[in-house]
C-alpha cells in the first residue's frame, strides 16, 4: 500500500517540520531556501497542504504542522531511519550514501515492504551471532564490490 499523499507533499511536510525543529517557526522564505524554489511555489503548496489540513498558514503568516502534519512527519522519519538502518547495518553503506538514499526512497517504499524490513532488522538483532558471519561475507563478496550500476 503506498501513501495517500504524493512525494511533493511528503517533501514540504518533511522541510517544515526540520525547519520547526531547528527555529521553532517556519516561514515561506525559509521553506523556499530550503526547498531551493520561489516563494510563490511555496505560496502554491502551502494552499495545498492546508486544503489537505496537514498545516496551518494564513497569508505572511508562520506555517505550522496541525497534528495530521506531525502525524505525517514522524511517519516519513520512521521509514526514513528505517531504511537507513538496513542500508548501513545490513548492507554496509556509508552512513552519508545511506542517508541520502534513504530519504528518496522513503517517499516510494510500499507499506508492506517497511513491514518486512522492520522484521528482518529485528530478526538480526535478536540472532546477531547467527547472521553476522553470513553479513561478514555478504560486505566482502567481490561480486557485491563490483559496480553493477553503472555509475
């Protein structure tokens, strides 16, 4: 099952809540910097958003996240530390790598794959001793090492 709310809105809720987190207030300057586009783009999602009650905001006013926004927010932070947490204790990604790819993927990741991998990192730390050996050589495969992406 994917979310009801599509990958711009995920985006602008994620951008508010960070910069509420930080400054305690978000303002559509601040989300334009952050989301590197015009005020009046912001302008245009924030009237999405609120039609969506993901946030308060009359005009040159502060935005804030109503609950269905925090709700929303902490969700994509959930998915997002777990899919981070597989990328770098499982497959041994740099954390830097692993965060970035994290945060595209979050947004696209079906509900029931979040299930299994929530599972399997579970599964691992209740059996480490049984899965580090198989990990071990899953990180030092040569044919894991090589670049299959083309990149």
């Amino acid at each position: 099952m994917k979310s009801k709310y599509d990958t711009t809105t995920q985006e602008y809720v994620e951008i508010i809540h960070e910069i509420q987190k930080s400054q305690k207030v978000a303002r559509v300057k601040d989300i334009a910097q952050n989301r590197g586009v015009t005020r009046s783009s912001v302008s245009t999602a924030l009237n999405l958003l609120k039609e969506k009650k993901l946030i308060k905001h009359e005009s040159y006013g502060l935005v804030e996240l109503t609950s269905k926004g925090e709700e929303l927010a902490r969700m994509l932070d959930r998915r997002h530390a777990i899919i981070q947490k597989f990328f770098t204790d499982v497959l041994g990604i740099q954390s830097e790598i692993a965060d970035a790819d994290a945060c595209k993927m979050e947004h696209h990741v079906s509900s029931e794959t979040m299930t299994c991998l929530i599972r399997f990192l579970a599964f691992i730390k209740e059996y480490p001793e049984m899965i580090e050996e198989y990990l071990k050589n899953f990180r030092n495969d040569a044919l894991v090492q090589k670049d299959v992406s083309g990149d």
